[in-house]
C-alpha cells in the first residue's frame, strides 16, 4: 500500500490525462453517443422489415407489369 502512496501523484496526473484526452469515457458518456449513433441510423437507414415490404411491393408491380405487356403482345397480334 505504501508503493501506492508513492506513486500516487503520477497515477493521479496520469488519469487526469486520459480523462481529458477522452481516452477513458465514463458510462453516462458512452450511453449518450449510443444513443447519438442509434438516432443517426434511424435518419440515415431504413429498418429491415420496411426493406422486406419495399422487396415484396416491387416484385408485385414487375408481376403486373409482365402480365400487362402479355396482354398488349397477346392483343397486338
């Protein structure tokens, strides 16, 4: 313990150091940049499940759209 005490100005200097540099973030800190980050990807990205509705809605207009020209080939003969 008595090292401790010896060293203790630089452990204390060495701290400061990286709490200021932002090495060593706090819990409060990192939970507000997740948050950040989350809120930016909600702008930026679409959700998986409106990719999948947006996937589905494409492949039904290509269906009527193919059975649409089947029709104007069918009838332009």
């Amino acid at each position: 313990m008595e090292q401790f005490l010896q060293y203790s100005p630089i452990l204390i200097a060495v701290m400061i150091f990286l709490v200021q540099q932002r090495i060593v973030v706090t819990p409060e800190q990192l939970e507000k940049k997740h948050r950040e980050i989350i809120e930016d990807v909600e702008e930026r990205f679409v959700s998986i499940h409106s990719f999948h509705d947006l996937k589905d809605q494409f492949s039904e207009m290509k269906d009527k759209i193919d059975k649409i020209y089947d029709c104007v080939i069918q009838n332009s003969m």
